[in-house]
C-alpha cells in the first residue's frame, strides 16, 4: 500500500479511542497513527501516568472497561485498597492492571527510553498494528485557572474534582519549549487526511496544536483536515466540553467549536440531532458534515469513520 | 517508665526482625527502638523500595509471610503477572500488597516528608508502638565486588543472582556523606542497652556503622551492647553471611563474628551447637553467651531475647 493513503488523527482519550477503533476496523492498521495528547500527564506515587495513551492503547487492544471508555476491564483493585489501609492517596483509582502499565512506563523512562519508545513497545507487545505517538515526549502539564481557587492541575479538576467547577482560563506549561515527538510532524505532513478527533478542544487538542510546527502544518492541509465535534446538541457526550465552551466565551454547540478549528480544518462533522446548525457552521467557512456521531457501539464507530473517510476521498477504494 | 530502660536494636532484616517481634513480646514496646539498614534500598519502576525496614515493618505487624520471614502473607501477585505480560521486569517481585507499602513511601518522600517520617507513619498506622527508624535519610548503596562481574548492585547480587557468586569486596555508596536519622544517635547514647541483631554483618550491620558517628557510640558503651551471631554450626541460618565471612578472610563461624564485633560489643551470644566455640569467642575479647539462637518460633525468638535481656541486666524486673 503506498504511502499516500495514510491517515493521521490527533486524540485525546475516550472519545478519540473510540473514534480510532471504529476506523482500525474497517482501514488498514498500519496505515493509521495517532498523535495522542500528554498534557494530562503526570506523576503520582513516583510513577508516570499517561492517561490518553493508555485510554488509546487499551481501547485499541480490546482491554478497554466498555463501562468507562477508560481504564482495564476486569481490573481489580488490590493495591488501591491496601493503599487506602495505609491512608495513602487513592483518588486516581489506580487499578493493579493499570498500575503494572505505569511501572513499565516509568522503569523505561528512567532507563532513558522516550515516551515516543515506550509507546511503540507497549504497542508491539499489544498487538497493536496503528501507530500511537505522544505529541510530545518534553512534559507539558495543563492547568486550569477554575472559580475560587485560581491555578490548579488538570488531574485535580478533572479526577479529584470531577470537573465541577467553573474555568476561567487554561494554560499549558512548559508547551513552549515543547517540541513535537518524533515522526509526528512528518505523519502529518505525509498523511492523506488528518482527522481531529472527538475530544476536548480545550484540554485534549488545543495542548497538541499549541506544540511548535503543529498547527502550523494544520493551517497548510486545511483541505485534508477534517475535525469531528465532540458535542451533540449542546452537551459532550463525556467530560466538560461543553461547559467549558460556554465558560470560555464560545458558543455552546457545534458552531462554538467551528469558531475553534475553522483555521486549520476544511470540514467538521457534526451529529445528526443538530443538523439545524449546519448553515451556521458553514458560515464559520467550515464545511459541515451531518451523521450520527454517537459511537455507542464499534459499529456505529466504524459507520461514523467511513463516513470521514468518504469526506477526504479514501472510503471507496479502501473499506475493508 | 523511665528512660534507662530503654533498648535500641541495630537491625537488619528477616534475622532482627524476628529477634525484634520475640523482644516485642516480653518487654514495654514503648521502650524499644530498631535503627535498620537502608543501604539495600533501591528504586524500581520509579519506586522507592526499603527491604528492611518492610520487613521489621511487616514482622512487627504481623503481616509477614511465615514461609519466607520476608514479603506480606496472603499476597497476590495481580500487578506482577501483568507486567511480566507486558515484557517488563520482574525480577524482584513485588507483590500487590507490598507496592502499596511502595507507593505511599514514594508519594511521601515525592512531597518532601523523610524516610524517617514515612516509617514513623507506617508504624503508627500498623499498631507497631516501637520506633522504627532508618539508619539515615541519606542515599548509600551497597555494592559488591563479586567475581568475574566487578562492581554490581547489592539487589543484583541478592535477589536477581541469589547470593550465588562469590563477594570480594564491599562498598556503600554515599556512606562517608550519610549522617545518621534523627534520634539514631540519641537512642544509642539514652538506652540501657544496646544489641546488634543476628543480621548479616556485612550487608546488614556494617552499612549501619559506618555512618558518621554510630560506631563510635558503640565503642563507648561496648559495655552495654550484646551482639548475637547469626551464624550457626558454620552456616548462616538465611543468606550468605557465612560465605561471606570466608570469601573477605574471615572464619566461617560465630570466631569470625567475634572478630567483626569485639571492639564494639561486649558479649556475643552464639548457638547451642556452637558452645565449643565459646573459649574462642572469649580469646577474641567478648563475653560469650550460650543459648539457643534460632528463632523458628516466636516462643524461642522470645527466649532468645529474655536471654540478651538477661545479659544487660534488665530481664526479672521487664519480663511482662
């Protein structure tokens, strides 16, 4: 297969995991990466913690808890309950399945592997045949300036306070002196389409776009660019996009986040139930594409992927 | 109780925590301090890992594992297997139960709290009323010289290589800039009595007395410091002490304790089987103290230490 049938999809967690394993299902894997966030990750107990990459690499293995888009199935909780004994911390939740993950990250990263290696190992060991590369393998940590209590980290707002408060702002350390990964300029430069998944734009994209050379190669293959809106009917299907829409100034739907990616995507796809905002998308100067974006089954994921694929042209020749 | 009846134990792992649970069991917990051996610690997976001081730790709470004397009874290996699928390593074998231990000592010591105010959590947290304390907060590896192989990690030589290769040197990295924890010094200078426990006396106790200052506390109250052997009928009961005793030039049995201890000890208690050894040990300058020294039950470690109570003078009036 040659080269130019690639496809590039820059993820967050659940809803890109989800979106990624609709399309491994019906293109071929190895000609699929996946430029996943590592804005959210973070060190607890000593060990690093990359949840969008597991989120990734558990959905894409068939690992994934169905009843959480994140996290093992049949995962126990051996450690976290003696952990608790101890009076020790245990409000990440961290699985003993999970846990044996983040000691294997973190021996390979202090033996001097990349996050970009550890990922491709992890991968390999899987069975897992896409590419998955960090945006990044330089720290960049999100932090939310939320109501009341000023700067805090991510994993604070979204675990330990279950994203219930207000932000008023976002920032990305260390974003500035962060390059991107390796071969994640060239997967983007060389792939046929690029695909934004459904996450977050505020937590989940913006903290890869913002990677120097990122949004700029974006800007450059608009035409290819295709972004696909986390939000249906006002609301995200999973976690505080939508609020954060609001409280960040933007509108509270698909058309706030046309306003969001309509300089570096020709096309967002938005669901079926606001087909009503597909004009005003339009006028944002983004194409719109309506159909069923819900990826409550791998069927309907896949569905949702053909039809990104047909927006960029590569759905006929290579359904599966 | 007053403070003169007080007695801290110099400690290893599974042979002072066995002689520390017998001790424990006929004498005011209050009045007993341990100062164990952190020159084993290590990290792995990003963990910090303290051999002794969780195997005092676990001994004293009753949480160890009968069949080893070190690692946690009724522990699974959930995280373990895992990794092992994962391609990671898992040559030491933590257990489920012990990363817990791990990762709040990690998460701790992460924010800025001392190994000392970890054990002092743990003991607290566990119901175990004697101080534990580590050796120093400082950093000191030991490392061993071990034939055809040059310098290796003391965890390398005892876990992933099981002791089986002959030691020719010694040495414990960071030592001559280690100072010794807090009250380390202040419980070896107030307690009535001092013992050093049947632990490995290179590995185990050397690494405790060459920290700044301790051996010398020793020397001025030899006259209060019992030392038990750990070696009996020329075999160290666990470990390669007794090799150890050849391979660096010394004799393979309680003589060549004698001539590690005897400027720093007063008596040495050697084993029943050992008595014809007795004027030997007196040659070399120490009392010697004949008794049953193998602790295969908690009765008998509790024989053995009303024994050494005995020795210092403090048994009819403490034995509880």
């Amino acid at each position: 297969m040659s080269e130019d049938r690639q496809i590039t999809v820059i993820a967050g967690g659940v809803g890109a995991a989800k979106f990624l394993r609709g399309l491994l299902g019906i293109y071929p894997n190895e000609l699929v990466t996946a430029v996943v966030n590592v804005a959210d990750d973070f060190r607890l107990h000593g060990l690093a913690i990359s949840p969008d990459l597991d989120t990734v690499t558990y959905t894409l293995s068939e690992q994934v808890n169905p009843a959480t888009g994140w996290g093992r199935v049949g995962e126990t909780w051996r450690v976290r309950d003696e952990l608790e004994r101890l009076g020790g911390q245990t409000w990440f939740n961290l699985g003993d399945l999970d846990l044996a993950l983040h000691l294997y990250r973190t021996q390979r990263l202090d033996e001097g592997a990349t996050l970009t290696q550890v990922s491709l190992e992890i991968c390999t060991r899987l069975g897992i045949k896409a590419q998955v590369l960090p945006a990044s393998n330089q720290e960049i940590h999100t932090q939310l300036k939320v109501q009341g209590q000023g700067w805090i980290d991510f994993q604070d707002y979204f675990v330990a306070q279950q994203h219930n408060v207000a932000v008023e702002d976002l920032r990305f350390e260390g974003i500035a002196s962060a390059s991107p990964g390796p071969e994640v300029i060239s997967s983007l430069k060389e792939s046929d389409a690029i695909v934004i998944a459904p996450s977050n734009p505020f937590v989940s994209i913006k903290p890869i776009l913002e990677i120097s050379g990122i949004a700029a190669v974006l800007r450059e293959r608009r035409q290819e660019v295709v972004a696909i809106s986390p939000i249906v009917g006002g609301a995200a299907l999973k976690g505080p996009a939508s609020r954060m829409l609001e409280e960040l100034g933007f509108e509270r739907n698909s058309v706030g986040i046309a306003s969001l990616y309509k300089d570096i995507a020709r096309t967002l796809v938005i669901d079926e139930v606001d087909s009503d905002l597909s004009q005003r998308v339009e006028s944002e100067g983004m194409r719109a594409l309506v159909t069923n974006t819900i990826m409550d089954t791998p069927t309907r994921a896949a569905a949702l992927a053909s039809a990104v694929l047909a927006e960029v042209s590569l759905a006929e020749e290579d359904q599966q």
